[in-house]
C-alpha cells in the first residue's frame, strides 16, 4: 500500500487552520454554554416547588346568618368572593393555594 503523504502549509495556510481552529472552539463553548443556560433555568423552573398541588384541599367556611354569596372571582393569587349581609356588602379574600383567609372589607351605607 502506498500512503498519502500531504505537503506542509506554508504560512499563510498555517494561520488560516489556526484561525479556523480558533473560532469553532468559541462557537462550541457558546453553544455548551447556551445548553447549559437552558438546563439551569428548566431545573429551576422545575424544582422551584411551586408546582401544582399534590393533593386536593376541602375547606368550609362559614358564613355569618343570613349571609349570602353575591359573586366570586381571582385576583392574581387570590380568591374574592362578595358577600350580601343584612344589606351590608362584605368582600372576603383567600389564598388561591392554601385557601386561607388574607383579608377582609366591609361596606355600609352611612346613618
């Protein structure tokens, strides 16, 4: 068998190869790096533990007599609902996660 046998390159050829060589390692540690950014964030996004509840809760609240629900609704990260009693109008608000109770507005008409 007969090898191939390559000449050597002169220097301009020498510099070009360099060259080359050079930028394709820059552009594979910028794509490793991209790679990597993009397993970070969907590992934090993954194991934050905000993730949807494992089980579900059942909660009862009670109402004051004679209460009755007006409407209900979500804002943001809560839970309103708007009570009717006696004439006075309550809104009521609740984590939508935990459903417990974050607070409380009360309007009455003036004497």
């Amino acid at each position: 068998m007969t090898e191939t046998t390559f000449p050597e390159p002169t220097q301009e050829q020498a510099a070009l190869i360099a060259r080359v060589r050079r930028m394709m390692l820059i552009a594979g540690l910028t794509s490793a790096l991209a790679v990597a950014v993009v397993l970070i964030a969907v590992g934090y996004r993954f194991y934050r533990g905000e993730g949807s509840p494992a089980a579900t809760t059942d909660v009862t609240a009670a109402l004051p007599k004679g209460a009755r629900i007006v409407s209900t609704g979500i804002a943001g990260d809560r839970l309103v609902v708007t009570l009717d009693i006696g004439g006075a109008t309550e809104i009521r608000t609740f984590d939508a996660k935990t459903l417990k109770p974050s607070g409380k507005l009360r309007f009455v008409s003036e004497p």
